[in-house]
C-alpha cells in the first residue's frame, strides 16, 4: 500500500542511536550521521517505528561475536519506502532481519537501508507501532513452530506464554487447530490471548510436569515451545508425550541438564532456534506467510509503548531491567 511520502528532496543527515564500544545502555548516543543511500537490490525506508527487543540490548553490551563497531542497533522495523527501484516509493512497509543492527546498521534511525526482498508490505490491521513490535517475536515463534510441525489436533506446551516470543507462539499454534496450553507467572499480562488457551499453568502454584499431566488426562503434550529454559528445562522435557516434540530458544543459565535414558526411551525430539541465523530476505518470506494472519484477526499484537527515538538510552535501560510491556521507538 502507498503511504504518503511527501515530494521533497531525502535529506543528506540523519539522527541514529549509535555505540562505538560494548556495554551498557549508556554506551548509546543519539548522533547525526550520513544517511545511507540504497544500492543495488535494496531500498531505503524511513523508519516509522523500531521495536526494541532483548537481543538488541544484549548486542549492545557485546554478547555477539558477529557485531562489528560503529553500529547502529535494531532488528525491527515498519516505515514507508524512501527510495528504491522501480515504482515503490511511498510504499507502507515493514520487515526485520539477523543482520540488521550486528553486521549492518539497524533500525534505530530516521533511515535504515535494507534488501528489497527484506521488506513486505506492512498488513493494513496492524499501526505502525503494532508491526515494529511484531517482527522477532513472530517470526522466531514461527521458527519454533515449523520446526516441531504443529498440526491440527496436537496439544502444545508454550512456557513462557505472557512474554513477546510466547505470546506469538500461542497465537501461531492456535491458528494451525492446536490446542494450547501456557505457563504464565503474571495471570492478567495478556488480555489479548483470552480465548486463545485452552489451560493457563500459573507458576510456581501449578507445578510442572504435574499440572500438564492432569490437563491431559496423563498423556502430556505433543509439543513443548519453551521460551525460558534454565530451570523450566527439564520438566518442560517430562510434560512431553512419547514421540514428543521439544523446541528451546534460550536459558538462563546456558547449561541445564536432564535424564536422557528417559528421553530416548520416550522417543522425543530436540530442536534449537535461533533467529539470529535468518536475515532479512528469509524473515521477509515469513512475514509474508504470516500476514493473512494479522489481516484475519487469528493473529495480533498489543498496541506497545511508543518513545521517541531522543529518548532511546532510556527505553534500552526500561527493557533491560526486565518486565512484558514492549516497547518501540519512533523517529
């Protein structure tokens, strides 16, 4: 869809939260800098909104080898094209990707420049705000759900259901016929899930495994999407069924263990996701698929808390310190 870009010559500068040394939120500053210009096979969007998610905070404080500095941080993003070939100017668009902010400059600008196939015509149900928020969280929920192949009629785990990735996975597994259940530690964090769980576990009141085995008449689950780890690691693995299902996408700590005599004679799967491994083109491609989603109302996204760009450090602090409200910056 086109927006409304007005008829006026880009400027030559633009303002970006940049970091020239690994740390902190503090070590971002808002500077000017030249505004990058599309070359061949990408576009240049004017960023409308950026979400910020917890990676981009650990970028900053140099968790990934792949960064290279000076860098202009964020994954996510939803704006109107600037420039780019053939007649797409003026296109309503968004997108997000593993390179955007480690190995290229990311969306925390006025400006971002990205390849064309890494934008898709943002869905018409979703602000602005809405997509910037959407990107990483959906897609490495996607991710998590074409890798362990949910179908209609399994039953699935999702630990950490109230959080951005879990959110999206509960939303996702519903919309392929499952039937969910989630953990939550905060029962009343997602009004927008109502009707889209079957069984809330309220932690640590409701023990796993206990609490899945009893809503599932002892057989557990087909599926466990864990988006925690650390110490819901292994009893996410003893609500599996046999033949079951495992997808993990982070721990805290990094090592956990378990009984893998039980886990190979239950015949489960194992499967690591990281969005991190998927750029722009790829995330583009699952947007895509995702969008009659959003436009069908089976998928959404709560409306985040929008900061200007100039107050940037303080919205990396906000995330950092932890807490389920998400949070995008807008040029």
């Amino acid at each position: 869809m086109k927006g409304l870009m007005p008829e006026r010559p880009l400027p030559s500068n633009m303002r970006a939260l940049r970091f020239n040394a690994f740390g902190p939120p503090s070590k971002l500053s808002m500077v000017d800098v030249v505004r990058p210009g599309p070359r061949f096979g990408e576009v240049l969007v004017q960023v409308q909104a950026a979400g910020i998610n917890p990676s981009d905070v650990k970028n900053v404080g140099g968790r990934f080898k792949q960064t290279s500095l000076p860098r202009t941080p964020g994954r996510d993003f939803a704006g109107i094209v600037a420039d780019g070939p053939g007649n797409i100017d003026g296109t309503e668009v968004w997108g997000t990707g593993a390179e955007l902010g480690f190995t290229r400059d990311g969306t925390h600008a006025e400006y971002v420049r990205v390849p064309l196939e890494g934008i898709r015509p943002r869905p018409q149900s979703l602000t602005p705000a809405q997509a910037a928020a959407a990107g990483t969280p959906f897609v490495t929920a996607y991710l998590m759900v074409e890798r362990t192949n949910i179908r209609a009629g399994d039953t699935v785990l999702v630990i950490g259901g109230t959080g951005a990735v879990g959110s999206a996975a509960i939303q996702l597994a519903r919309w392929m016929g499952a039937r969910v259940l989630a953990t939550t530690r905060k029962p009343d964090a997602a009004p927008h899930l109502a009707g889209r769980v079957d069984t809330w576990i309220k932690l640590p009141t409701d023990p796993l495994p206990a609490a899945v085995l009893a809503a599932t008449g002892g057989r557990g689950v087909d599926v466990v999407l864990n988006t925690v780890g650390g110490e819901t690691f292994e009893p996410g693995i003893r609500c599996a069924a046999r033949g079951g299902r495992v997808a993990a996408i982070a721990s805290n700590p990094p090592a956990v263990s378990f009984d893998l005599v039980d886990f190979y004679h239950r015949e489960l799967a194992l499967f690591g996701i990281d969005s991190l491994k998927h750029e722009s083109p790829a995330c583009g491609a699952i947007l895509e698929r995702l969008a009659d989603g959003f436009v069908r109302g089976a998928l959404s996204v709560p409306m985040p808390k929008t900061l200007p760009l100039a107050e940037g450090v303080a919205a990396y602090e906000r995330v950092e310190a932890g807490g389920s409200e998400k949070i995008v910056l807008a040029p």
